[in-house]
C-alpha cells in the first residue's frame, strides 16, 4: 500500500469513526428494565417509599430563602425549603472566553433546572411529596475564611422530639461536598429513615456534530458496572433499577459534572425518572434505624465541578470515568498523563499538544520506516509485475501464485505499507478523545489569534495550513496512484478534510498539523536512507 492509498484508507478509517460514535450517541438504546421494576418505581414516583426507589418531586418554587456558601474554588446556592443545592457556580472557569461571568454548573432559572436534591424519606422521614423539610440557619452568607481549610454549615430542623441537621462541608481547593445527615432522636421512641440523593435536570438532547459530539444525559457506576451512561432518552424509555453496594450517580456535559456519590460501604438503590419535562438520577441508601435516646450520622457527597480526573478518581472508585475516552481508555490515560506532564514543563497547552505527538511519532518511527520500506521494495518489483500480468493474463490463481513467490523470494510484506497505518489509528482515536474530553484545554490559549484549544480557530488559519501540508505530504508520495478513480478522490482529500476541519477544536487542528509536518521530515529522512541503499528513486 503506497502512502496516497494509506492516506485514503486513514481518511476513511477516521470519518467511519466519527459516524460511528455518533450514532451510538443518538441511536443506542439500553434494554429496558423488567415491566414490574418499572411499574413499581413509576407508582411510587409521586409519594416516596421505603421499599422502591422513587423521586420526589415537590415543587421548592416560592418557598424557603436561598442561602450561599464558598470556598476557594466554588460558591453553592442552597434553598432551606429541603436543602437542596439550587446553584453551583464555579470560580476559576470562566463562562466564556474573557468574560468576567464565572460558569455555572447547577442552577435553576428560566434556561433549565440542573439541581442536587437530597434528604431523607421512610417512616420518620421529613421528606416527601407532600412536602421537604424548612431547614433553619441563621445567616445568609458562609465563607472559607483565610487560611481555614474546612467550612461546616448546619440546617437545623426540630420535628417530634427529634433533632434533624443537613450539614454542608466545604473543603479548600475542593469540588467535593459533604452532605451528611445528623440525627440526635431525643424521642422516647425508635425512629427510621432512609436518605437519598438525585439530580434533577431539564429533559434535553446531547449537542454537538459529527466532528465534535458532546453528551448531556445521566450516568452511573454500581458494583456490577464501573461505568455507563444513561441518557435522557433512555430515561423515558425505561427507569433504571439496580442494587449496588456503593456507586454513584451522576449527570454528564461536556468538560462538567454533578454526581451524587452516597456512603460506599452501605446497600444502595440506584434509580431514574421522568416528570413534569425533568429527568431524575439519583440513589436511596438503606433504612437507618435510630434507638430512643440515640443519635447517628449518614454521610454523602455532592461533587459539582470540571472533570479532574485524579481529583474525582480520589473521590469515589471510577467517578474518573465520567471522563469518558470510550473504547481507546486505556492508551488515552496515559497520553493524557504524558499531555499533562509536558504542559508542566512548557507551562503552554499548545506546545504540549506539539510534545506528544513528537512523543507520539517517535514512538511510531520504526512502523513509519517499515512503512516507507515495504513501499520502495515494492515499487522496484513493479516491473516484474507488470510482466506477470501480461504473461499470465486471466488466469488469476498462478498469477496470485506467482506473486507471492515473488514476495517471498524478495522478502517483500505486501501489507507492509498498511499494516503501520492501521496499527496507528487506535492511538490517533485515542488522541482525538484525550484532545475532546480535557478540560484542561477549554479557554487554554496558544500563540497569537488561537486564545482557547478548545474552541474552532476563529479565521480557520491552522485548517488551511493542515490542508496544505496534507497536500505537500500526498504529493511527496513516492509512488503515484494508478486508478484514476483513486487518483480523483485523493486529488480532492487535503480540501475535503480541510473543509472537515474547520469544525474541528484548534486543539485537534494544531496536533494533525504538527503530525503531517513531522511526518514529512520523518518521510525525507527515510527517503535519503533508502537513496543511499538504492531503494528509493524520485522518479
């Protein structure tokens, strides 16, 4: 296979790959839960139960008072009427490119509702669909105060004897929120309650192109899966039921996630719903039971933030996973290790996009060589080919006998010029979701007009500079294509994908870019070696 061939057969390995992810995007459909489970959660989705998991879906609209706390990377909206946290806005990422907005994550206006909503249901619950629980505090505002590391916040509610605290735990430098549930039973009774914890958020569609998809929807980890995602669509297609020991349950966008990560050493229920145009994801941990005179605390975590992944990793087993890589995970962590380690030393994304794919094409040099190898030996058999053809004619089994006698007297791989470009396309897919899925690239500036890798460059300058390398590259193709068919496609390939590029993150431009132009010096490097071995002629 000559290197225009392979170029074509890249070419179509990779839009087949884009196609592909997107229609398991928009077309997957999971199997849908057993009738009688979903017949079960959808009874119980109005009026809460101790024995399915269900949502409650009380409207907090005109009730309670909003109250917010801080830290150093992120400020929560909560309202007192049920807790739940309302907004999260985060700090340090900007909503748009020099904007002075901070983004926000969690929110609940006329755009959309995204909430976290937790707190505790059962027999002595204080949650319900007939109403949440009106938490009391006194103060408006809570900060992290400097050189303080850790903010408590209790709500405090009184019912029947019994002492109820929602206590919110901000840590500094932390996208981790501790939600624990302290319960002093000052009844002469036993109580029991069950908590529970799910996000709400507005039934939407992923966005996104072919070129750059991006997922909006549900996902969740269970002792059984590390991973999955659980989209909007398969939320009203049919309601998630599992029984986990620890899990979490989360809702995905790009760069962005919330997810509820309950006590991991305790039996949860994990579930999804749909109402009112709001999808719910969310867990119901065990039935505590609480002895008159006792007292006893259940733990959570609310995690709102950018997708870091050693951060989350630390958080909750797989929660990283939620930066999803697909299929090409395990050569993405550690190109993403590799991205993150080279942008340590250069202090620039751009040039470390640069430095792994000289990493990259280092690493791929002797497949490269073998490459160009197996062309030039094959193209000095070209004559003796052609004289096959003419004296066996149509008699295609001695001719494909002949041939690889032929090869094997010479030492020639046919598929030595292929093999090497089918070998590299796992990685080049493994590149283009490290590239997708890094936060650590949104709003990351280069050189000059390129202010965000994340982003489609603004006068499409790096597309037309990989559409012209990809034309010096095609014509430095030591052997022309014979089809005139073929000859036509590839004639037209650099504008083609050019044109495909534009849609494309400056981020995954500038790395197609530098690798056509490392190939081309690698390719003249070959070349002289191979003139000197009287393996290459230009002719």
């Amino acid at each position: 296979m000559n290197s225009r061939s392979g170029l074509l057969a890249l070419a179509l390995l990779f839009i087949s790959f884009l196609v592909y992810q997107q229609w398991q995007t928009d077309f997957y459909a999971p199997k849908p839960v057993a009738a009688e489970q979903q017949a079960s959660v959808a009874s119980s989705s109005e009026t809460p139960s101790s024995s399915s998991p269900a949502t409650v879906t009380v409207d907090n609209q005109g009730k309670g008072r909003t109250i917010t706390l801080s830290n150093d990377v992120v400020r929560l909206s909560i309202n007192t009427y049920g807790g739940d946290v309302v907004g999260s806005e985060l700090l340090h990422y900007a909503a748009e490119l020099d904007s002075q907005d901070r983004f926000i994550l969690l929110k609940d206006n006329a755009e959309g509702v995204y909430v976290a909503q937790s707190g505790l249901v059962g027999k002595n619950g204080i949650d319900s669909a007939a109403g949440r629980a009106d938490y009391q505090v006194e103060g408006e505002q809570f900060a992290l105060a400097e050189g303080q590391d850790e903010l408590r916040v209790p709500l405090t509610l009184e019912k029947d004897g019994v002492i109820y605290r929602k206590i919110f735990i901000l840590k500094r430098g932390s996208y981790d929120i501790g939600v624990d549930f302290e319960i002093d039973n000052q009844s002469n009774a036993a109580i029991e309650v069950q908590p529970y914890g799910q996000l709400k958020h507005t039934l939407v569609e992923s966005s996104g192109n072919v070129a750059m998809p991006t997922y909006t929807g549900g996902a969740y980890s269970s002792s059984e899966t590390n991973y999955k995602k659980y989209s909007f669509d398969d939320m009203k297609g049919a309601n998630l039921a599992v029984d986990t020991k620890a899990g979490w349950v989360a809702v995905l966008q790009h760069y962005f996630v919330s997810a509820w990560i309950p006590d991991q050493d305790a039996d949860n229920q994990l579930y999804t719903s749909t109402a009112k145009n709001n999808g719910f994801i969310g867990y119901r941990g065990p039935v505590t039971t609480i002895a008159a005179g006792a007292s006893d605390t259940i733990k959570s975590s609310l995690w709102t933030g950018p997708k870091l992944q050693n951060e989350m990793g630390s958080v909750a087993n797989h929660l990283d996973l939620t930066v999803d890589y697909g299929w090409a995970w395990f050569i993405a962590k550690p190109l993403f290790w590799l991205l993150t380690f080279i942008q340590g030393l250069v202090h620039n994304w751009g040039l470390a996009i640069i430095g792994v794919t000289l990493v990259v094409k280092a690493i791929l040099y002797p497949l490269t060589k073998a490459q160009y190898t197996s062309m030039a030996k094959m193209r000095m058999l070209q004559p003796k080919l052609q004289e096959m053809r003419e004296r066996f004619g149509d008699d295609r089994q001695r001719m494909s006998q002949e041939m690889m006698k032929l090869y094997k007297e010479e030492k020639v791989n046919p598929l030595g010029g292929c093999l090497p470009i089918l070998l590299q396309m796992p990685i080049f897919i493994a590149l283009y979701w490290t590239f997708m899925e890094a936060v650590e690239l949104r709003h990351a500036p280069f050189f000059g007009w390129i202010q965000d890798l994340s982003a489609q460059d603004p006068y499409y300058i790096l597309p037309i500079l990989m559409g012209i390398s990809m034309y010096l590259l095609q014509k430095m193709s030591p052997t022309p294509v014979a089809d005139p068919m073929q000859q036509k496609v590839m004639n037209f390939m650099p504008l083609i994908f050019m044109v495909f590029f534009l849609f494309f993150p400056a981020g995954l431009v500038l790395y197609w870019l530098a690798s056509n132009l490392i190939t081309i010096a690698q390719q003249q490097l070959i070349y002289r070696g191979l003139e000197k071995k009287g393996l290459h002629s230009r002719k």
